[in-house]
C-alpha cells in the first residue's frame, strides 16, 4: 500500500488525511484521526467542522487516482473538484479522536476525465456525512491550465 504522500498531489500541512487504507479498480478507502493537531481543528467544538469532509472526501478521490497512476507507472497527477450533489452532514463537527474512515466509489467516468463518486464518512458504523462528488482530471493537467489562462 502506497503512503499518502505518494499518492496526492499535496504537501503538508494540506495533506488532510492520514493514511490509504485499501483501493480496486472502482472504489478506495482513507483514514484519518481527528486530533488537536488536524488542520481546521476548532477548540471550542473540540473537533474539525463537517464541512471539512468534502475535502476528506475529495482527497480520498485524489489518492484513489494516485494510486492508480503509481501502479502504472505514472507521475501523479492534479485533478479538479468541481462540486458535489447533496452533501449530507449528520453531525456538525467531526470529534477529537474520532477515526473516521472516508470510502468513495466511483459511479460514472468520461473519457474527457469527468467522473462521479459516491462518497461517505464514518466513523465505526455509524454514517456521519454523504454526498456525490463530481471530479476533473484531464490527460494532462498543466497543459490544461495553461490553456485555461490563454
């Protein structure tokens, strides 16, 4: 299993979650552990804002990609959250020590790089947020941005 650093194209403190626990060929798994040192942590809720798990889930989406570049050899590449569809919190923070495991699954995937995930976040069994995501990655990202700034 790759390390996470391995498999975004972030660099800390931006690297949001801990650890890729399993991928196939359609779906992936992240970990990470809520504590006083998480980016976003917010003391008086003695949490991280549910908020924060669109990123949880959009860089679980990111390493699932990663992981797949890597297994074929590739440079990892950058790719766009373009929104998401029913985001559904059931809580309002994520809580210190909680470990929350973000599973995503993708649905859909254009030719053109546009795909849809399903995504949630729990912690143990319990569901605490939900949403479809819907992600960019073009074939080659830095040749699309210098197009888009043309």
């Amino acid at each position: 299993m790759y390390k996470i650093e391995q498999v975004l194209p972030h660099a800390a403190p931006m690297i949001l979650v801990d650890e890729l626990c399993a991928y196939d060929q359609n779906s992936a798994v992240c970990k990470v552990t809520i504590t006083t040192a998480s980016a976003f942590f917010d003391e008086t809720a003695n949490g991280v804002p549910s908020y924060v798990g669109i990123e949880y889930m959009a860089q679980t989406i990111a390493a699932f990609a990663g992981a797949h570049e890597q297994d074929a050899g590739h440079l990892v590449q950058i790719g766009f959250l373009l929104g998401s569809r029913k985001y559904n919190s059931l809580t309002s923070h994520f809580g210190l020590g909680s470990t929350l495991h973000i599973s995503v699954t993708r649905l859909y995937q254009e030719d053109s790089g546009l795909s849809v995930f399903d995504c949630k976040i729990k912690h143990q069994a319990s569901l605490l947020a939900s949403a479809k995501v819907n992600t960019f990655q073009p074939e080659n990202a830095n040749q699309y941005l210098r197009e888009q700034n043309q």
